[in-house]
C-alpha cells in the first residue's frame, strides 16, 4: 500500500489558543497524559474513558485515539472509529423521526449526484472528544473539530469509505456546542438525524473525501 499513509503528527495554529498544537496517534510516550486527562465539569464520560479505556481499546482497534498537544501539555483528545447511519425507513417509526431520515437520505443523494440504494451509509463516528478543563470556554473545541478532527476523518473516510462524520452528543452539549454557529465553525453543516436526550449528528463532507478519494485513486493508477 504504498503512498497511502497513517494520518502523520501534524501542527496547525489555533487563533483561540495563540499558538500551534501537534497532534498525535495515542502512542507509549503519551499514556501517562491521556491517563491524568480531566475535562472537568460534565465532562465525566470523556475523563473516565481516557483514564480507564482510551489506551486498551486503542490498542485493540475498539477505537483509534488521537491526543492534540501544546508545547507539553495535553489540550483534547478524540476518537474515531467506522459507523454507519441508517436510511431505514420503517412502518412503526415516529412521524418525526422519518422526516429527519428523509431529509438526511435528499441531502445525500443531492450530495453524492446519484440515488442511494443502501439502506445504511458508512461514516466516521466522532466517538469521544473532550477538552482539558483548563482549555474548556475558549473557542479552542471548535477550531479542534474544524482543523484536526475533520481533516482526520475525511482520511479515514477516504482510505476506509465514508460520506462524513457521526456523533451522539447530550441535548444541551449539541445545542450549544455542535449546534451553535457562534460556537463551531461546522454547526451550520450538521444534520440532525435523531433527538432526544442524545442526539445524533451527522455532518456530510462528500465532497472532501471524494477529493481524497480521487487522488488515491490516481496514486494507484489511472484517472
Ligand atoms: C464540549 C467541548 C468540546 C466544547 O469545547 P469548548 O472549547 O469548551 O467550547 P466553547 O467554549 O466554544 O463553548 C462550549 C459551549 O458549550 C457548553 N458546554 C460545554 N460542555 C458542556 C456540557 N457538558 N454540558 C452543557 N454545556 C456544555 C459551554 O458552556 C459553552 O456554552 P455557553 O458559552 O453557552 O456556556 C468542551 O467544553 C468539553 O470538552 N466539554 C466536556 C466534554 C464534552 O461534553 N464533550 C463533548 C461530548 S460529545
């Protein structure tokens, strides 16, 4: 497979943090920080798993961890790992519910420029992500998700097949977060495919990963 690489460390400026941060495959060197991450407050979830989860399961494949550093701080951390979002549209489903599989299976078709006769598409799932305490309130979440972890996703997506990426946040957490232009520079892309005390998100970045796509096509020969 040559040619195709791993996403590699790489640095990119963050204007809300004034400075570069590297980002990093959770490897060895950095278990001792991904085991003393604490995201604070509400932030539990994501405190517990990468003291206690993130370097078994990334060990094992259950999840790919990646750890965003500043000088030698730890500022985030995120996961990915394969998902899928169904376009199943059945009998006994909420009125509510169709309408947003509905709407999410047109703005894919729209997207793609051809029908979809899956009943599920494949994604990235955004499995965890959580920012330091310290680091939490300063826009820095959002730079994170528009500069490191859709980049990074739409690699995976490109290598691995993907039209874009998934996440389960809690109702208030999408709202003001995912959801919330003043907040994230990607909250107007994302399509909401279930709500209730979890929501579901969806954020299509077909066009992104066929660009990918298009040139590891060509790396392996022919246009
Ligand atoms: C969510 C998170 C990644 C956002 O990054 P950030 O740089 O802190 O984001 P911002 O400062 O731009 O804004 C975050 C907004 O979401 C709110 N928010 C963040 N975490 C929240 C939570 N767990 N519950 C409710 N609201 C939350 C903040 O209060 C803020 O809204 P406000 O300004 O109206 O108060 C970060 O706060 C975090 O790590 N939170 C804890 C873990 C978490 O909830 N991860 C997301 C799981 S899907």
């Amino acid at each position: 497979m040559a040619g195709v690489a791993m996403p590699r460390p790489y640095e990119v400026e963050l204007e809300s943090l004034g400075g570069k941060v590297r980002v990093e495959f959770l490897s060895q060197r950095y278990v001792d920080l991904i085991r003393s991450f604490n995201a604070g407050e509400n932030g539990e979830e994501q405190t517990k798993f990468a003291r206690s989860k993130a370097w078994d399961s990334h060990k094992r494949c259950l999840s790919t961890v990646f750890v965003v550093l500043y000088e030698n701080s730890l500022v985030s951390y995120f996961t990915l790992s394969p998902f899928i979002v169904s376009l199943k549209i059945r009998k006994d489903m909420p009125e509510k519910r169709r309408e947003l599989v509905e709407d999410l299976k047109a703005r894919l078709v729209e997207l793609l420029g051809m029908d979809i006769e899956y009943s599920s598409v494949p994604t990235i799932l955004l499995g965890q992500f959580g920012l330091q305490r310290e680091y939490r309130g300063r826009g820095i979440g959002g730079e994170i998700l528009a500069k490191v972890v859709k980049p990074y996703a739409v690699l995976h997506a490109a290598q691995i097949g993907g039209v874009g990426l998934s996440l389960h946040a809690k109702k208030e957490v999408a709202k003001r977060f995912y959801l919330n232009p003043k907040k994230n520079p990607l909250a107007g892309g994302f399509q909401v495919v279930s709500k209730g005390g979890t929501y579901e998100l969806f954020y299509p970045f077909v066009a992104e990963a066929m660009g990918v796509r298009k040139a590891l096509i060509e790396q392996f020969g022919g246009k």
